[in-house]
C-alpha cells in the first residue's frame, strides 16, 4: 500500500461518489457502461421537496373531491369537485416530475381565486380563509418550478 506522506509524486483526487461505487460493483474489470451511468443525479433536494409538496397537493385534493362529490349530490357547488380532481391530477403529475402539475396547481390556485371572489366578493375576513392556505401552496409550486424545469431540460441543451 502505498502511504501518499511519504510518495512525492502521489496526489490525492477525490474520486466522484458514483464512479467508487461503480468500482465496488467491480464495475472496471467488466466491458461496457458502469450499470449507474444512467442514474439520475437530478434526484437532490430540490427532487425531494417537488415529491413531498405533490404528495401533500394530492392529500389536499382527495377530500376536496370526496367532500365536493358529497355536496354536489346535495345539490351544492362543483367548485370543490373540479378543484379536487385538478389537485389530485397535478400532485400525480408533480410526482411524475413533470412540470404541467405544477401549472395546473396554478390553474387551479387562479380558478380558486375568482371562485372566492365571486363568492364573498372583496371581504377580506371572509376571503381570507378561501385563499391564504392555497396561496401558501402556490408559493411552494413557483419555489419548485424552475427546479422541475431545470430537470425536464436534457444536460446536453442547458446552457453552461
């Protein structure tokens, strides 16, 4: 073993993560491609938070569609199914890592908005509980978006 003190001619490079382990699969003594040359280096943080913010649409959308299917069979609004079924289908796409869940979360967020305000009209007691916690979540989905677009752009096109 060589000791790296002691060898002038010895430098110290680290060795990326992905290539270590391709070398523990023993990957050097075989022909062709490591077996993770495509793994997905874009699942980071940024990965993370789109997956638990869509995760979280898709529990908000469910009882909005249960809930909404209830109250129209009572002869209510169709408001709550339309807007439960938008947020289910935009969680699921936002789970895909596709950025058309999170436009359609914004959809949804802009047909909220008028809804509220033709509701209560310009109230702001009375908005304020239809709109503050779907505008939080519209926050979150701009926050992640440039990251899911980030994601959907091939390395080889990204500008460097």
């Amino acid at each position: 073993m060589i000791n790296p003190k002691n060898n002038k001619n010895h430098v110290f490079r680290p060795v990326p993560f992905r290539t270590a382990l391709c070398a523990g699969f023993g990957h050097k003594f075989r022909k062709g491609p490591c077996p993770l040359s495509n793994f997905s280096s874009h699942r980071g943080v940024g990965y993370v938070c789109t997956i638990v913010l869509a995760i979280i649409i898709i529990l908000l959308g469910l009882p909005l569609l249960i809930g909404g299917v209830d109250l129209a069979m009572l002869g209510g609004s169709l408001y709550y199914v339309i807007v439960g079924v938008l947020l289910v289908i935009a969680g699921a796409l936002m789970v895909m890592d596709k950025s058309s869940g999170a436009l359609l979360f914004l959809l949804a967020w802009v047909g909220t908005l008028v809804w509220a305000l033709w509701e209560v009209g310009l109230d702001g007691w009375a908005l304020l509980p239809r709109v503050f916690g779907p505008t939080l979540i519209a926050i979150a989905v701009l926050l992640v978006l440039p990251g899911m677009r980030r994601r959907a752009t091939p390395i080889s096109a990204r500008s460097v």
